[in-house]
C-alpha cells in the first residue's frame, strides 16, 4: 500500500537530555483517516509541527509523498493542508473576504473559495462577519482555509478541541465526506477518543514521545479480540455462577455478563456449557472501544 506519510526514527527534543520524541516510526496510507492520538504533552502537536515545517526535520526522518521535506517544501505547501492551534482570522470581514485574502495570496481563483464553501456547507453564511460565527462555523471556515487549492492530505491538529457535540458531529462528517468522496487523505490528532473512534480508519497511539502501537484498526481490534466479551442472556444472574474462574466473568446487569478469553475456542466452549444449562443467548460482542484500548495501551 502506498505511503503519503513515513516517519523513520525521528527524536526530538527541545533542551539536552529532554526528549519529546523518542525514535518514533508510522506509516500513513494513501486514502486514509489516520488518527495520531495521545495525552496532551505526548509528543503529538510537535510531531505534526515537523511535518509541515516549522519545526526543521534536521535527521531527514520525514518523508511526504515519497520526498525530503527540505525538498518538499515550499512547492509542497499546495499540495497539503493544515491546521495546527487555532486559525486567526479578520473578526471585522465575512467568511467570504477572509476566505478571499488567502486565495488571492495563494494566486488561486475566486471559484475555489465558492466550492470549499459549499464543501464545509457555509455558503449560506459567506456574508456574516466572522464576530458572529459559532466556534464549530470557524473551525468549519479553518478547514475550508486548509481545502484551498484541492490538496491531496490534510494535517489536522485537534480539530474539534472545544466543540459542542453537534459541532464535533458536523466536523465529523465532513471530514468523512472529504476522505470518501474527494480521497483526500486525513492526518488528525485527537485526544477525545470516543470521537475520534468513530471515523479513523488507521491510528498510532503516542505516550512519552513513544509510539506504544501503530496499524489499522482492523490490526487493533485483532489484538484485543477477546479482552472483554459481553455475553447478552435472560436472567443473567442465574448463570454468572456456571461460568469458570478463568474467564474472570463480572455481572454487568440483568441480562449481561462481561468475560475475557484467550481464543475463539474459549468463547465456544463457554457459550456450548451455558446453553447447554438452558441459558437464552441473544448477544455475544466485543465490550472494549478505543478509550479502553487506549488505557490498556498506555498504562505502563
């Protein structure tokens, strides 16, 4: 699979003896919705500072679109968009005239300014002076910024930090629409994983300025396949007793009992002794999201 984005070995620190980043290695495919998630003071926004520059890639560790960065950039720059902290903007022009200075610094025509309009879905707004947009129409107009000139990746740093849920929800589906219907690939970091979950295709878990995993989602959920079951049967109660040690069942509620197993083995055994007690199974599914990966990741 093509690589718009590899990391080899990249250290960092600001002070001697002060490491930010710690020899991390990631690949971002082509198409993705890569999600780069950490605490604050992981090591997430400086490695994204790298990736656009303005923190110099002095071990030449960073590759974008298969070149350098000392030879990506500047002419790069059309090609990538970014947001990292917050955008600024002139509180006293529109949406429209904000969006206009930089596409006319960028030698860009007026028409790009109405179709990233249209993409975020603030033309009907392009007339409103920006002292009157929400929080989640400025970061929506921020990315419409990032969107000028069609690039093929976006670097977002915390795009939905401080919104509302319907904000998030909106910045969400556009950034699945962008990804699915202009195949633009997304590089975002996040710390809200239960947001963040519900659109990445691809991740890499940053603690300390250490990568602790880096793969799919996919790869993710192979690895925590069995940590937690939840097992959906009437009177659930009655038969948390009938359930082996091993498995370290906990009862959940009235009518489910939270296991761990080895294998697929384990559950179908489990499931064939608890029918065979007459137990009325209706669900049996993974009980561990992202956030619990996370932690289990992390912890150490």
């Amino acid at each position: 699979m093509e690589n718009v984005i590899q990391i080899q070995n990249l250290s960092f620190e600001f002070s001697k003896n002060k490491p930010v980043l710690k020899d991390i290695s990631l690949s971002v495919p082509k198409g993705s919705i890569f999600g780069f998630l950490g605490a604050n003071g992981a090591g997430k926004s400086t490695t994204m500072k790298m990736l656009i520059g303005s923190i110099p890639d002095e071990q030449h560790a960073i590759r974008i679109f298969n070149e350098r960065l000392d030879v990506l950039y500047p002419d790069g720059f059309n090609k990538i968009g970014s947001l990292i902290d917050t955008a600024a903007f002139y509180d006293h022009l529109s949406g429209w005239d904000n969006l206009l200075v930089i596409s006319r610094l960028r030698n860009l025509p007026t028409s790009e300014c109405e179709r990233v309009l249209h993409l975020v879905g603030l033309w009907e707004s392009r007339n409103m002076k920006m002292k009157r947009y929400s929080l989640g129409m400025k970061q929506r107009l921020a990315i419409a910024i990032t969107l000028l000139g069609k690039p093929d990746l976006l670097i977002l740093d915390e795009p939905v930090n401080g919104l509302d849920p319907n904000g998030m929800l909106e910045i969400r589906e556009l950034l699945i629409k962008l990804n699915k219907e202009e195949g633009v690939t997304i590089f975002i970091s996040s710390h809200l994983l239960q947001e963040i979950e519900k659109m990445i295709t691809h991740l890499a878990i940053i603690s300390h300025g250490e990568i602790r995993f880096a793969g799919s989602i996919k790869d993710l959920n192979e690895m925590y396949r069995y940590n937690r079951i939840r097992i959906g049967l009437n009177h659930a109660e009655t038969f948390i007793h009938e359930i082996p040690e091993n498995y370290s069942p906990r009862l959940l509620d009235e009518a489910g009992i939270e296991i761990t197993a080895e294998s697929r083995e384990d559950i179908t055994a489990l499931i064939k002794k608890l029918v065979l007690k007459d137990a009325e199974i209706f669900e049996i599914k993974n009980s561990a999201g992202l956030e619990e990966w996370f932690m289990e990741i992390t912890k150490n």
